[in-house]
C-alpha cells in the first residue's frame, strides 16, 4: 500500500497545479497539462507562473482571467 502511494505521488497524482515541471540538462521548463505536443520542451518557461498567472499551451505566461490558478 506504501509503495503505491509513493508511486502515485511521484507521478503527480495528488498535486493540483495546472503545470508540471519538466527536468532539461541543468534546469527546468514549466509545462502545462494541455501543452500543444507541436511546440518544443525548449519553449516553455524556466519559472513558474505567479499567483494570478497561467501557461498557455504554447508556453506563454498570460494573465489568468478564469482564475483557473491553483
């Protein structure tokens, strides 16, 4: 039971955010749960987005109108 939530834990089943971040050489990029599979790991942020602030499928860091931000 132990080492199945361990798994699921290491697999993101219990975090909320709408992003998951992404290991690349010597830092991260910050990618969304719905990010376009055409646009590259490359081109999403290396920070994560603020409180009021979201990543768009294409990597950008826009506003959060819906206040969909965890």
């Amino acid at each position: 039971m132990l080492a199945a939530l361990v798994i699921a834990d290491s697999l993101g089943v219990f975090d909320s955010r709408p992003y998951r971040e992404v290991p690349h050489g010597n830092h991260s990029h910050y990618v969304p749960h719905d990010r376009d599979p055409n646009i590259s790991i490359s081109d999403f942020p290396t920070t994560p987005p603020r409180e009021g602030e979201k990543i768009t499928p294409t990597g950008e860091i826009v506003p959060d109108t819906l206040g969909e931000w965890w």
